[in-house]
C-alpha cells in the first residue's frame, strides 16, 4: 500500500505546494462486475513500456459512475481524488491556484489533480464534459505518454508519479460542452454504464436505505425497472430520494394506516414531477417530442396550431 500522510507543503523547482488530503470515502459496488474489471484493466501495466489508459466512463446521471472509480481505487489501495468539473472551470482551477496570504505573500495550493499526480494516487475527474476547451488543453501532454503538467502561473513543471492513474466521468445530457477530438483520443476506451437489472436496482436500494421497509424497496424497483424500459431517464439515485422523502413523510402519519401508498406517490411527484405517476404517458410524450410518433401533417397544419378553432380539420 502506498504511503498516503500527507506532507501540508511539498517543493518543486523552489515554489512550496499546499497538498490536499484524499478523500477517504469508502463505498460498496452493486452488479455489473465487467465494467468494474474494465476500469482495472485500463490502469494496468503489463510492461515497464507500458503506460495506464485514462477511460471516460459514460452514463446517465445516478447510474454510478463516480461510485465505480471511487470503489477501483479502493481495491488498488491508492489514495482517491476528486476534482469536480464545472462549466467555469480555469486551467489554473485544475493545476494550482495561487492564493493571498495574510502577510501578503502568495501561496499556492495544488489541486486534488495536482495532488494526485505527485502522491501517486488516483484522480477522478468528474463530470468532465461540462469543462470547456481550454481547461482540457492544459492536461493533454498528462493524458498521454508525457505524463506531465505545465503550470505558467507557479512556473513549473510537475511530472507524474509512476502510480498515478486517472479516469473522467461523463453524463449523457444535453448541458456539456463539446469535447474536443484530440482530447477524447486520449481518454480511452469508453465504459458505459448502463441501468440495473432488478435485483441489483433493490439490492442498491437496500444498501443505502437499510432502516426502509421492504414493500416501499420493492415499490421503487419495480418503478425504476419501468422506467428503464420506457427509456425513461430516471436512476437508482431518484429510488433512493424517493424512498428518503416517502419514509420521512410515512414517519408524520403513523397513525394513518393509508398513508404508505399515498406518501410514496407523493414522493414520486415531488422528485420527478407529477409526469412520472404515469409513465407510459410520459414515455409517449417524450417519443412524440423526439418525433418518433410523427402524424402525417395536412395543409391545415402549415397555418394552425392542432387547438386553433380555425384549423379546418379541427372536427375530425
């Protein structure tokens, strides 16, 4: 195991680094057992020419992805970082970031990229398409066989650690930026999660709600389930959301033995909104809005809307 104490400064090249500490979180994976040998497999090396691959791992939001490298990095034993990717992200925000101190002297403070990179630990970039391009152009020569990074605001140069490893995780949702090509090339392969089977679906559920009755985690599965047939975006984490607010709400009305059925479908509307009680409605809503159920368009459709009194096929 890698020694993870933590040094408060460290120096390269004459400017002292603020390290940060890892994250100690410990989570427990559920299923889908391939796509955790996967991402072992990419930080792998076979050969003293060898160099880890950095993956992307791609999902819908609440599928795990963040929970899968988390639980990699774990099992490797090395110390865990994690660097949360927004929209406003700078360069300077994923190197070192020089900070004032009360003497009026400047500090700088790694990132927990930075940090991994010199601790040989583990850094999971989250989230990372919704980073713009110049952010990304700051890690290319980490992401391939140079293994290094520039910072022009400390003026240095910070080669990696032989263990460092990294992954990024990706949302498929509209609210990303596009990365760019010579950047995707370099995070490679792709792993994508996918949605629960039902059994692992209630088996997560169980594991973050051990206090809930079973017939509400039964309830939710078998909602989910539904849903991931109907291509419906909702995830483990709305259950679990959903199941939190039922029993809070349940625990207000004890003396109402009724309230179970009507607290959970409350709990479904305040979640996912009033759309979600009926599903295969919503389903045929959103494949008529990707225009999966086109209806043949008279001339009447050019010039009114269908609700217009004045459509000539209004009748019909």
């Amino acid at each position: 195991m890698l020694d993870t104490t933590t040094k408060k400064t460290i120096e390269i090249d004459g400017v002292a680094l603020h390290l940060s500490q890892p994250d100690n979180t410990r989570s427990e994976w559920i299923g889908q057992e391939e796509v955790l040998k996967q991402i072992q497999a990419c930080w792998m090396v076979i050969s003293e020419k060898d160099f880890p691959l950095s993956p992307r791992i791609t999902g819908m939001p609440g599928t795990g992805k963040t929970t899968l490298a988390m639980v990699a990095a774990n099992q490797r034993k090395q110390p865990l970082y994690i660097f949360q990717c927004t929209s406003d992200t700078r360069p300077e925000d994923l190197l070192i970031t020089p900070v004032l101190s009360e003497k009026g002297k400047i500090s700088y403070h790694a990132s927990p990229l930075v940090c991994a990179i010199i601790e040989g630990g583990i850094c999971i970039l989250d989230e990372g398409n919704r980073m713009n391009e110049k952010s990304w152009a700051s890690l290319a020569p980490l992401l391939d066989h140079r293994r290094y990074v520039e910072s022009i605001i400390a003026g240095i140069k910070i080669r990696a650690h032989k263990e460092f490893r990294a992954c990024v995780t990706m949302n498929n949702d509209e609210s990303t930026f596009e990365i760019p090509d010579y950047i995707l090339s370099r995070l490679q392969p792709t792993l994508q999660m996918e949605m629960p089977s039902y059994q692992d679906e209630l088996a997560i559920l169980r594991y973050h709600l051990p206090f809930s009755g079973e017939d509400l985690l039964k309830m939710t599965a078998e909602f989910l389930q539904k849903s991931h047939q109907l291509d419906l975006d909702f995830s483990p984490r709305d259950g679990i959301h959903i199941i939190q607010y039922a029993l809070k709400r349940i625990s207000q009305e004890k003396d109402n033995p009724l309230a179970k059925d009507k607290m959970w479908q409350e709990a479904v509307s305040k979640v996912l909104g009033e759309e979600a009680l009926d599903l295969d409605a919503l389903a045929a809503r959103n494949r008529r809005a990707l225009g999966e159920e086109r209806l043949p368009m008279g001339l009447g459709d050019f010039f009114f809307n269908d609700d217009n009194p004045l459509h000539p096929d209004i009748d019909k």
